[in-house]
C-alpha cells in the first residue's frame, strides 16, 4: 500500500507553498473563499506569469504542475473557461480530463460519489454548472479534490479574477479606482462585487427594478471591503457612469434563462451601453464585458468593438489569471 499521504500530494514536493495565504484555499467557488490578500497574490502571479509566457518552454513553471490532473465539467457551453483551463494545464505541465458532463453531473450517480471517484485520481476539478449548491455538494463530499467555480448561476468567480488583471493593468493600481456596472445583478456582477470591495475598488451598479444584486452579495461585500471600497447602487445607469475609469455590462439573459429573454429585453432596455453612456464616464475610461456579447441588446456594436474596449484583454487574462489559480491552489507557486 502506498504510504503517501494523498490528501496532500504535491508531485513536485513544493510543501513551502504551505506559507502562501492560499493554503487552506482547498475550494474556489467564490471569490469570498480567498483572503484579501490572497486576492492580491493571485493577480501578482497571474501578471508575472503573463509576463513568463513568451520564455515557452524555458518558463520557471513549465512543468510546475508535472502529475497533477485537472478534470473540467460542463453543464454549460464555454469557451474561454474551459480553453482557458485546458492551455493553462499544458503550459504548467499537467494534464486535463473531460468527462462527459451528462455521465458526471447527470443523474446517473449522486454528485458526492462523483466526487469521491474524482478524487482518487484527480487534483482538481472545475465546475460549470447551474445552482451553487451543487457545487458545494461535491466540494463538501471530498477532502482531498481542489474544486473551482468555473461559473454556476450565483456567481463567477474566475471572471472576476481577469477583471481585476484587466483594471490592474489599465489603472496601474485597482486601489480607489471607480468601476461602473450597468445590467443585471448576475453571477459576473456578483463576484466583480466581491473582488472590487476586496481590493479598494469603488462599484456602482446600475440594474432594473428586480435585477438587482442580490442583498446578500452586498451584504457580503460590505462586509469583506478594503481600502475604503465603497459599493453602491444607483437607479440610473448615468449616474452610475459619471466620471467611472471603466464601464463592465454583461448579457441580459444569461444562460439557463432562456425562456425569460422577451421579459428581460423590455426590462433592459434602457441598460445598454451605448456611446452617448461612455460619454458620461470619465475622460480615458474603457468598457469591459466578460464576453460572449450581444451588439445591440446590453452593448452597442461600436463601443463593444471601438478603441476603448478592454474585452479582449480580459479574455486573454482569464488564462493567466486561471494559471495563477492551479498554481497557488495546488501549492506550486514559484
Ligand atoms: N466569460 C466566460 O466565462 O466565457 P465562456 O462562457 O466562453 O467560458
Ligand atoms: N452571465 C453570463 C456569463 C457568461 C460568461 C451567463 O451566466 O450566461
């Protein structure tokens, strides 16, 4: 019988990362799992490893994750989540395994002994699923499988990590920055909430009457904010704008919301993000939107594609942002 201890296998025997903040960081399901600071190590990682990247295969992380695996179920379309996983994986030296999400997350088996399989052979699993509590379900049956929120309903914890990247990498520093929310009170607006009071970011949202951001998330977030973050929601989305350094919207029917999408679209219609909004922000702000997008409903095609749009910097920062994640959750940080 093996005598080692899997519940903490670290392949590359990297045990000193058990000083980093993220070391009891076992679950990602919710950017309110992390510690502030724990916040701010990601994003350094992530924007150092983005740097890394053009050395290939002479990055110092090339094989960081050599026998670690990684198993991505989807209950939901992705792109960049899941491709983003998938070449982080490959780029740190590990492996990825899609099972079928019908046979994992269907009702085949309970989630719990879904997890109790995975984790005799798997580091971690990220999740793409509909209620949060499914996701706590399996991150509940097993001590030993990392599991990551790669989007549910509630929230979208890996998004915002990119979010923040982006803001970083546009403002120079996120602490005291404004940042506007137009749209609905969603699983992107619920953990770009979290992660802006978490690091001194000023939000205000702007969402139709019964769109709103959960009580709970603000509650939450008053209660985690940093810095002075002060978050607050406004009725009218220019008054949410004014001066802001950026703009974020996201769709306004998210998926599994299919059949509500006529009653959104009436409710919406004055939360678009037009040219004549980003006017009301300040002088150099950006627009942002965590993609896929819909010109013409919760964006206008020339804001979405004109010169201050940050979109695709935050795509590409969900792979370094997610790199980051893997390392620090399974203790091979550099
Ligand atoms: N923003 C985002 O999560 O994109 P995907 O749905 O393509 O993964
Ligand atoms: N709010 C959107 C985000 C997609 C990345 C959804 O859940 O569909």
């Amino acid at each position: 019988m093996s005598t080692m201890n899997t519940t903490d296998a670290m392949p590359n025997g990297s045990a000193a990362a058990a000083c980093t903040p993220f070391a009891a960081a076992r679950t990602y399901l919710s950017v309110l799992d992390l510690t502030p600071d724990a916040l701010e190590t990601c994003l350094a990682l992530a924007a150092r490893l983005k740097r890394e990247r053009r050395l290939g295969a002479a990055a110092p992380t090339r094989q960081a994750l050599a026998g670690h695996s990684l198993a991505l179920l989807f209950d939901k379309p992705s792109l960049r989540t899941r491709t983003g996983f998938e070449i982080a994986m490959q780029e740190l030296g590990g492996i990825v395994t899609c099972p079928p999400s019908a046979d994992a997350l269907g009702t085949r088996e309970a989630l719990a002994d879904v997890a109790r399989t995975l984790e005799r052979w798997i580091s971690v699993a990220a999740i793409r699923t509909f209620e949060q509590s499914r996701l706590r379900q399996i991150a509940q049956a097993t001590t030993r499988l990392r599991v990551v929120n790669a989007l549910t309903n509630e929230e979208h914890p890996c998004q915002a990590l990119a979010d923040c990247l982006t803001l970083r990498e546009r403002c120079g520093a996120v602490r005291g920055v404004t940042l506007a929310y137009v749209g609905d009170g969603n699983n992107v607006a619920t953990s770009l909430t979290h992660a802006a009071a978490m690091l001194g970011v000023h939000l205000r949202l702007a969402s139709p009457a019964g769109y709103a951001l959960p009580e709970a998330t603000l509650a939450a977030a008053r209660r985690m904010a940093r810095h002075g973050a002060r978050i607050v929601e406004c009725e009218d989305p220019v008054d949410a704008v004014r001066g802001a350094d950026a703009v974020y919207t996201d769709v306004w029917t998210s998926m599994g919301q299919e059949t509500e999408a006529t009653r959104r679209r009436e409710a919406f219609g004055e939360y678009r993000v037009t040219g004549a909004l980003m006017a009301q922000a300040g002088r150099d702000a950006f627009f942002m939107h965590c993609l896929p997008a819909h010109p013409g409903e919760e964006v206008d095609a020339d804001v979405l594609d004109g010169p201050r749009s940050a979109v695709f910097d935050q795509a590409e920062n969900r792979l370094h942002t997610q790199k980051a994640l893997l390392l620090l959750m399974l203790g091979a940080a550099p």
